[in-house]
C-alpha cells in the first residue's frame, strides 16, 4: 500500500510552506495563495479537493507552528460544511472562509466529555424553530467565528446546527488555553435555529469527528516534524567542551527516540488521512494515529526542550510555540487514557 503523495499534494505542500516562510501575514497569505478554497467546489471558484490535501496544508501550518485558524477554519468548518451543507449554506459560508475573511469552528466537547458523540446539549421543536441548550467547552475561535458547527441530541437522533455566535441565547465565556489562541466554553440557552441551520445528514456527528480527528492529527504531524528539525538544528550548532551537541551519545539517542516517535506519528497519520480520502472506514485508524500522537507528541515535545537547556525556555524562541499547541491538540483529543480507552472499546466491541 502505497501513502506517497501525488504530485499535486506535494505541490500544495510546497506552496504552503513557502507561503508559511514569507514575512507575510500567513492567514491572508494562505487565501492569497488559495490554499483556503482548496475544498471548495469549483462552482464556488475553488478547487474541488478534499482532506488529503487539506491535510497537506495543515501539516506545513504545523511545521512552521504558525498562529493562525486554519484548525478551526479548515478541518472544523470547510470539510464538513462543503460534505454536509446544503448548496446555499455552502455559498454563504464558505467564500468568506476562502478568502481570508471569516472563519468557521465546530463545538465539539462538552464538560468532561471530549469528542461527544451523544451530546448533552439538545434541540427540541417550539413555534417552528428549534430551540438550542447546553454547554460545549473548548471551542477555538468561538469569539471570530461566523458559525458554529454544534453536535446536539434531539427525539429523532443526534444532529449538527449552524449556531451564530452572537445569537440571542449564546454566552461566550472566554477560556486559557496554552498557545494563548481564542478559546471559549459556550452556553446555550433557548437558541433559535431554523431548519436551514441544519446540516442535513443522520451522520452528521460522526462525519465532523473524523475531520476534527484527521484535521488535528495533520496539524500535530507537523507540530513534531517541526519541534524535531527545529532541535536538530540546536544540538548541531550548539557546541560544549568543544563538540556539537549532537556528538555526544545521550543526546543522539535523544533526538533518535523524538525521531521514532515523530515518524511513527507520521505513518498512523498518513494512513488514517489516505483512508479518509479513499472513502474507507478511517475509524480505527483515525482511533490509533489520535493515541499514539496523544501518547507519544508530549514526551517527545518535553525532550526537544530537554535538548535546548534554558534556549527552549525563552519566549522569544519558538520552541513553546510547538509544545504548547501539541498540549491543546492533546486536550483536543481527550489525552492519551481517552484515546487508549476508545481503542480498548473497539477491541472488547
């Protein structure tokens, strides 16, 4: 089985971290190069592509640790909505996206409960809307977001709703995270959503999980190949009693175990991706690459600063850029015990 990219994922690949590298603002950077209309179709003047090449996106906006939504815009806004929405949800949210000027996130944790799949959070019909009450924690870019994608339980099943977050009803309670990006827990209180707020598919739920997951996973895959090459460099050029760093045993068996947890990151995340795109059952494969990044990106990230001494402290140094977004991409992922316990599920199922 062949996970090499084709040619126009690595071009994309290319473009993005070139586009990255530039001292450009990397958000209008990114939509000026198109590489945020890359899912849209092509009635909707972009490209017709799916996750594979999101992905690619994502992992260089990872490797470059860039401070943008691309996350939230990308992987919990463009994918599901272009899957799911209707032709006129599509023409009214995702344009904007693509061109840099707006963003879409999704609310998909709820207290104590990452990634529900039965939200708590419920729509009940009243005077021909629905009505919307719950709360969901940890929604990136909540504050900028056009909309909100939100997983509620309803008498008929679970669905997905396009929430205004300046609607009447929503609260939004601005929360730390470790990178310092935009983050809320948002309440919900009797909001009124039409029925054109719907996202139309029974499996609407599952469908923006495995995006997030794919989306997340792309992202971390970067954050580790960018922490690695970042300290690769370090231990290269910095010198002690007269040596590189690199030279000395402990520190090459160091970087050799960040390597091997960085590489097999890699493989889970690129199989699970190219199972995705395949139109294959990802599920469990989505399921292994989240544990291992869940288990493996932290340790790793906390031996790169092991490397750099009191250098992967400084904050004019970019190495806490890389650990603190693995540290909000694992929360994101319910942590490591989360994902070993939805694999142990799969297995006893």
């Amino acid at each position: 089985m062949d996970f090499a990219l084709d040619d126009t994922q690595t071009e994309i690949a290319a473009l993005a971290a070139k586009v990255l590298g530039s001292p450009d603002d990397p958000w209008r950077a990114l939509a000026s190069a198109g590489l945020l209309a890359l899912a849209l179709p092509s009635d909707l003047e972009g490209d017709g592509l799916g996750i594979a090449e999101v992905a690619q996106v994502l992992t260089e906006v990872g490797r470059a640790a860039a401070p943008v939504p691309a996350y939230a815009a990308l992987a919990l806004g463009v994918l599901p909505v272009e899957s799911l929405g209707t032709p006129a949800q599509r023409a009214e949210l995702l344009p904007p996206v693509a061109a840099g000027e707006a963003v879409l996130t999704a609310a998909l944790h709820e207290p104590s409960a990452p990634l529900v799949g039965e939200p708590a959070a419920t729509a009940r019909a009243a005077d021909g809307k629905w009505l919307l009450n719950g709360v969901k924690t940890a929604v990136p870019y909540a504050g900028q977001a056009i909309r909100i994608l939100t997983p509620v339980s309803t008498p008929h099943g679970t669905a997905v709703y396009l929430v205004d977050p300046h609607a009447d009803g929503v609260t939004l309670v601005p929360t730390r995270n470790s990178a310092g990006t935009p983050e809320c827990t948002v309440r919900l209180e009797d909001v009124a959503v039409a029925e054109t707020d719907l996202l139309f598919d029974r499996g609407a739920v599952a469908v923006l999980h495995r995006f997030a997951l794919a989306g997340a996973l792309a992202l971390g895959d970067g954050l580790l190949a960018g922490a690695l090459a970042l300290t690769v460099k370090h231990v290269g050029e910095r010198t002690q009693f007269g040596r590189p760093l690199a030279t000395f045993q402990a520190v090459a068996g160091q970087i050799a175990d960040v390597y091997v947890a960085a590489r097999t990151v890699h493989l889970a995340v690129t199989s699970a991706v190219w199972r995705l795109a395949s139109g294959l059952d990802a599920d469990a494969e989505l399921d292994v690459a989240a544990y291992w990044f869940a288990s493996q990106a932290p340790e790793a990230l906390a031996t790169c600063h092991h490397l750099h001494g009191g250098v992967g402290v400084d904050e004019t140094y970019p190495l806490h850029r890389y650990s603190s977004a693995v540290k909000d991409l694992g929360r994101a992922l319910g942590g490591a015990a989360h994902r070993l316990g939805r694999l142990g599920e799969r297995v006893a199922g």
